[in-house]
C-alpha cells in the first residue's frame, strides 16, 4: 500500500471514529428516542404523516402541551390508542417537547411587512383571485389560511409554482356548446370534476364533452420579476402569518 494512500485511510478511520465519539457523547434526546420508537410508524419521522395525520398543522401547534399530552395518554377517537400503559409521565412530556421541535424546525425567520403584504395579496399581485385566506378571496387555488409551511417554502412556492399537469386551466364544451372553465379536481376515465371561479364544482360525463387543457400552469411563474424584492418579502411575510384555519365554500352539481 503507498504511503499516501495509507494517509487517506488512516484520516478518514479517525473522522468516522470522531463522529462514532460524537454520537456516543451526544446521545438522542429522550423525547426522540420516544417518538421514533411509538409514533414515527403512523406519523413520519419528521411528524408531517403517514399511515396517521400530519401533526405538524396550525391546529396541532394551537393546542396546548397540556392537551396534547392527554392525547398521547388516553389516545384519540380517529384511531390513535392511547399510551397510558406504555409511556411514564415523564416519557409524555419529552415526547410532546420533542414533538414541538419538529413544529418548529422547519420554520425560518419571517422577514417583511405583512400589512403591505396583504395589501398586494388583496391587490395587484392578483393573488386573491385563486387563493383565499380566512375565508377572503378566490376559489381555484389552495386555502392559504393554515398552510404548514415555512416562509422559505412559501417564497418557493411563489416564485417556482410546480409545473403540475393538474394545475392547469381545463375548459370543457358540453355536445350543447356550454363550456365550463376551471381545475381539475379530480378524475377518471369516465368523468372530470372542475372547481369554477365562483368556487362551485361540476362533475362532467367525459362521453358527453369536449376536454381541453392549457398548455401552462395556471399559476404565474414570474412572481420573481413582476414583483420587487421588497414585495415579495412583504408578501411571504403576510401569507406566513396566516396560521389559523378557515373553512372552505363551495357547491357542487352535475350536468
């Protein structure tokens, strides 16, 4: 073996013996070591779902560490059993102190005016005309008033919208010539349902209609340079401040 070679090896066994040093001397918190071993199945690892809901969501956060400890203790009627007769009081605490750090660690530092941000929002960002916040504004995108997102996510999703084929303007002309616009909620090989700007959803026997698709997302791309800097923070600031939930509107028919 070379002399250098014989370097390298021996360098890198000291940095996985350091590391294996490291991890011995700092040992996973207790409320891990909990949540790994009786949560993390149903819930995920980093507790945004699974097999079981995401517990990361405003409504989660809202709750007190009182009352989620009761959870963990007696269980929930969605399915959760209860801990009672397997985890100590003690256990409970530090699953719930490290249930709030999984809330929190994806979260960044919200920078920006969010009273400006909501006048863009509501104004010429045109972002009310798909998306509604605490029950304000359009039908078509997602309801922005409970997003489990950080502000970084969020500026992503502003700037860089997923070029998703379902995200796109669907027009459908009925064999009568009625047309109807909107996105697609869902679909089969036998029938399409849109959601309209006025928030109702139609459901379309596809044998009966004529479908037609945009070829762009619906959603802007150029949020990065239709806006300044500055508004755009302002407009990440406002939307990030949004944490509580609100009911969605809307009314179906067939046709």
């Amino acid at each position: 073996m070379s002399k250098p070679i014989a370097i390298a090896l021996l360098i890198l066994g000291g940095s996985a013996l350091l590391a294996a040093q490291n991890q011995n001397n700092n040992p996973p918190a207790p409320g891990r070591t909990v949540y790994e071993s009786h949560c993390a199945a149903c819930h995920g690892l980093d507790a945004h779902g699974g097999e079981a809901p995401n517990i990361t969501t405003p409504e989660v956060q809202a709750q007190s560490d009182a009352q989620l400890a009761t959870v963990v203790h007696d269980g929930h009627t969605g399915g959760m059993p209860g801990f009672a007769g397997v985890l100590s009081d003690s256990d409970i605490t530090a699953v719930v102190k490290y249930l709030r750090d999984l809330q929190h660690r994806s979260e960044s530092t919200v920078q920006g005016n969010a009273a400006n941000g909501k006048v863009l929002f509501f104004g010429s960002a045109g972002c009310s005309q798909c998306h509604m916040i605490k029950g304000e504004g359009g039908f078509l995108g997602a309801d922005l008033s409970s997003i489990p997102l950080s502000a970084d996510d969020i500026h992503t999703a502003i700037v860089a919208p997923p070029d998703s084929p379902t995200d796109v303007l669907t027009t459908v002309t009925m064999k009568n010539g009625r047309k109807y616009s909107g996105l697609v909620r869902n679909e089969d090989n036998f029938s399409i349902q849109l959601i309209e700007k006025s928030g109702a959803f139609i459901t379309i026997d596809k044998a009966n209609a004529k479908i037609e698709r945009a070829t762009t997302p619906f959603m802007p791309a150029d949020y990065g340079t239709r806006l300044t800097s500055s508004d755009l923070q302002d407009l990440v600031a406002y939307v990030a401040s949004q944490t509580h939930p609100a009911s969605g509107r809307g009314r179906g028919r067939r046709q």
